[in-house]
C-alpha cells in the first residue's frame, strides 16, 4: 500500500496502515487481473479494494493452497479461527489477523453489511466438503456466497448513480461472472483438488462424467464430449455477463473504468479459452499481454476523463502498465491470473 493511497484514504494509524499494506501485497502477488484493474480507481478507495481482495484470499488460501500439507481438518479449524477474529473484528474488538483488520475499518468506513463476509466464509467452509454441483442452481448457493456478494461488497466503495438496491442485481452477476469464468479456466486444477464446479447435469447432457474429465486430465487426451460440455458452460458464463453490462452505467462515473476494465480482461479470459480450442484440462488460458496492455491504456484514459470531469485530482502515477505486477477473479477468488 503506498503512503498516497493510504494519506488519501484517510488512515493514519501504523497498525492499521501495516494491515491495509498487507492487503494489498495480497492482491498485487495473486490479482493480477484485478490489480490491475484496482489501478485505475481514484486514489482514496483503492485501499478498501484491497482490504476487501485480501481478506478473501486470505481465506481461499486457507481452503485451497496446493503447496500446503494442512489437512482437512487443520484447515476447518483454520477457518474457524478466521471466522471468530472476523466476528469480534466487525464488532470492535481487538484482533491480531492484518486482513481482519483492514476488511473491519473498510466496513464501518463504508457502510459493509457484515452478512456479506459470514456468506463468503460459509462458501470457503462448502470446499472443504463438498466435491461436485447437480445443477447451475445448486452452484447458485455456493457461488452466491464466493461471488455474488463480493459484488455486493464492492457497491458501497465504488458508489452508484442510481439506488443502491438499483445497482444490486447487475453487481451481483458480475461477481458470479468472473468466479464462473474462473471455474472454467481452471477446470484441471479444481480436479487436482478433487473439486468439479461444472454441473453434473450440464455434462451429462453431452455424454461426459467425473471420470472422463479425470481421464483427460490425467493423460492429456482430447474428447469432443468434453469440449462440447465446457462450450456450453463457457455460453452460459457469457450470458451471466450479459445480466452484469447493465451494471457498469449504474457506477459512479469515477470508478467505471475499473470495473470496465475488470469487466472486458475477464471476459477475454473466455475469448483465450476459446481460441485454445478448450483445452483447460491440460494448459491454463491467458489473456496475451499486449491486449492486456491496450485494455489497460484504454481504462486509464477513460479514468482520467471522468475524473477531469468530476473536478477530482487525476494522479500522474495511476498508469497500471508499469505498475502491474507478475502474478494476480472483482474479484474472485481460486487464482486469478488472466
């Protein structure tokens, strides 16, 4: 967190400012996508962003680090323990966990409904379980809680033009959206964890099982079924985006670009899946770094428009090509490299 986003922000308080900086090494290590698009925010809400990425990858890595030897168990009670700091956190209470810290002040600053982070938590505990979706409605209650209300979260920070509740719906769907599309780009890695997000329905319906994707994954073989069942899954994710567009003129025009930004990386992810013939079970799709980079140069332009438009402060620094870091879903979670 740099010291203008943290002067801007209005925080002040050493701890506090140590906690927020550890928010944002978060999401510059793991969001790239999102960093990158955070980039473009006015100066004085990026640090809430943060606050908000990190606390949810925060819990994500406790549910879902690869390279950790935690079991089952250990992880659950490392979740418990994140829930309690996060409910004596919300309540004003002391607590030693930075994320928990941030994610508190960001709350009260900005008005958070605290049943927004008790619903995300209780999605990160359903990983720990539970191992497949029947349907696109049974994945509706998980990616309500990973996804839907991260969007929801976000309203407050970025402001709206139009009633909140107005705003809702569309903000909710693009959560849904990203986390979707991260689902299928990361279709061989969720097998590696023993997860398949993909409704058992939906590859039914073109000849496809559990053990099929394992088959593929495992020997690097291709089957149409297979490539026919994530088409299907990748239209029904455009569609959700289609529900979100919506929501983009329902912003603060100061903060547009970003989620405009997140908005069209995201959704390339699924135009570089596509144009890799589907193939996630064996390589992850990215997004080429020049078009990342036209993208990003183009939400700068905008962001600096509206912010000469609304008689804000433009910053010479917010420029997110030099910036963007290596690594990185609004902001999902489960890896977010695009």
């Amino acid at each position: 967190m740099t010291a203008r986003e943290l002067d801007a922000a209005g925080i002040h308080e050493p701890g506090l400012r140590a906690a927020y900086a550890r928010c944002r090494d978060l999401n510059a290590r793991h969001g790239r996508t999102y960093f990158l698009a955070t980039r473009l925010l006015p100066v004085d809400r990026r640090a809430a962003v943060h606050a908000l990425y990190g606390f949810a990858r925060h819990a994500d890595d406790i549910v879902d680090d690869l390279e950790s030897t935690a079991t089952t168990a250990q992880r659950a009670a490392a979740l418990t323990a994140l829930e309690e700091q996060l409910e004596r956190g919300l309540r004003g209470g002391r607590t030693t966990e930075p994320v928990i810290r941030a994610l508190a002040d960001t709350a009260g600053r900005h008005g958070i409904d605290h049943r927004h982070f008790t619903d995300f938590l209780a999605s990160m505990r359903a990983d720990l379980t539970i191992t497949g979706y029947a349907s696109f409605e049974d994945l509706g209650g998980y990616t309500h809680g990973s996804a839907a209300v991260i969007g929801l979260q976000m309203l407050p920070v970025l402001g709206t033009v139009v009633p909140h509740e107005e705003a809702a719906g569309p903000a909710a769907a693009l959560g849904v959206a990203f986390q979707l599309t991260n689902f299928l780009r990361d279709v061989g890695e969720d097998l590696d964890r023993g997860r398949v997000y993909l409704p058992v329905d939906l590859l039914g319906a073109h000849g496809v099982d559990r053990a099929r994707l394992e088959w593929s994954r495992r020997t690097g073989a291709r089957d149409p079924r297979i490539t026919d069942a994530l088409t299907a899954f990748a239209a029904h994710t455009r569609s959700v985006y289609r529900q979100a567009l919506p929501g983009l003129g329902m912003l603060d025009p100061v903060s547009r670009p970003c989620i405009r930004t997140a908005f069209v990386l995201y959704s390339g992810i699924l135009d570089a899946i596509e144009a890799d013939d589907h193939a996630v079970l064996h390589r992850r799709a990215v997004v080429p770094r020049r078009r990342r980079a036209v993208v990003a140069l183009d939400g700068l332009a905008r962001a600096l428009a509206a912010r000469s438009r609304t008689g804000r402060r433009t910053e010479t620094a917010t420029g997110p090509c030099p910036a963007a870091p290596a690594r990185t879903a609004l902001l999902p979670v489960g890896g977010e490299a695009a």
